[in-house]
C-alpha cells in the first residue's frame, strides 16, 4: 500500500478518484462533500450497493448529524445504513478513529487513563512508515485518519483534565 498519509502521496493513492472541478454539496445537509474513489466505495458500501458507485462521482458527507455517507451529483444517496460499518464522523462512539489499525476512542480514552498520555498517533505513524497504512480505502472518507485520530487524542486529554 502506498503511504497515503504523507504529502506526497503515491499514484496508487489517488487511483480510481474522481477528478471535481467544482463543490458538490450534501442533498440532505447542504454542506460540502469530498471527492471519493471509487475504490474507497467498493470497499465500504454493502454488497447490493456495488453496482451504483460505478455511475460517476461521489462525496464524502462528514456532518456527524446527517445519516448521508456517500452522494452523487446525479442525486444518489447512500446512507449509513447502506455502509459495511460504522462512520467515525457520523458514530463517534462505536466506529473506529483508525480504520487501518482498528484505534477506537475508547482505546484512546483507556490508555490516557491509564497512563496520563496516549501514543496512539505515534503508532500508528511507526506503521505508515511500515508501509503498512491503507487509509484510502479503509477509510471511508478516503483518506488519512490523522487528523481525525489528533482530534480524539485531544478531546480525551482534555476530558482527562491532563
């Protein structure tokens, strides 16, 4: 797999994504979507749904409030019952922060706990140096968790009180 979380991703990377020349935006929330490749969808929409990703661009919705996971242009919706698991952005509690190495908040929480700190977001980089990190479709907003990740590190220090 390709280092997908560094800046300067491989060619394996962006294969298959749809090249957006202009925004499109979430029909059921309104706010704006990110592209997806269309081998990120086939990896995370159940199997009756594989036949409609392969019909143009689809969005990524990361509103935590709206039930619209992916979306077309041309009006096709896949909602968060029509996914193989649970959204990060959209399930906060029950969804992994890392999908590549299965991180979830209650780890983060749990190791902070434990010890006043948490060296998740190390990890997880010592394994993309590995090679070993496959965000762009395991991820459901194809692409790195990093950022994702910091942001439940930080959330859980806080609430901590460290």
């Amino acid at each position: 797999m390709s280092d997908c979380c560094s800046p300067e991703k491989s060619a394996s990377a962006t294969e298959g994504a749809p090249q957006a020349k202009t925004k499109a935006f979430c029909p059921q929330c309104k706010r704006p979507g990110r592209t997806v490749s269309t081998l990120t969808l086939k990896h995370q929409v159940r199997p009756e749904f594989l036949t409609a990703v392969n019909h143009g661009a689809f969005y990524f919705c990361g509103t935590p409030e709206c039930q619209v996971v992916y979306f077309s242009v041309g009006g096709l919706t896949l909602t968060k019952a029509n996914v193989r698991r649970p959204i990060t952005q959209k399930d906060a509690e029950n969804a992994p922060v890392c999908y590549c190495f299965g991180f979830t908040p209650a780890m983060v929480r749990e190791e902070i706990a434990a010890s006043g700190k948490s060296t998740v977001v190390e990890r997880i980089a010592s394994e993309m140096k590995a090679g070993l990190c496959a965000c762009e479709i395991r991820n459901p907003q194809g692409s790195c968790c990093l950022g994702n990740v910091k942001a439940v590190v930080k959330a859980a220090l806080v609430a901590h009180g460290s």
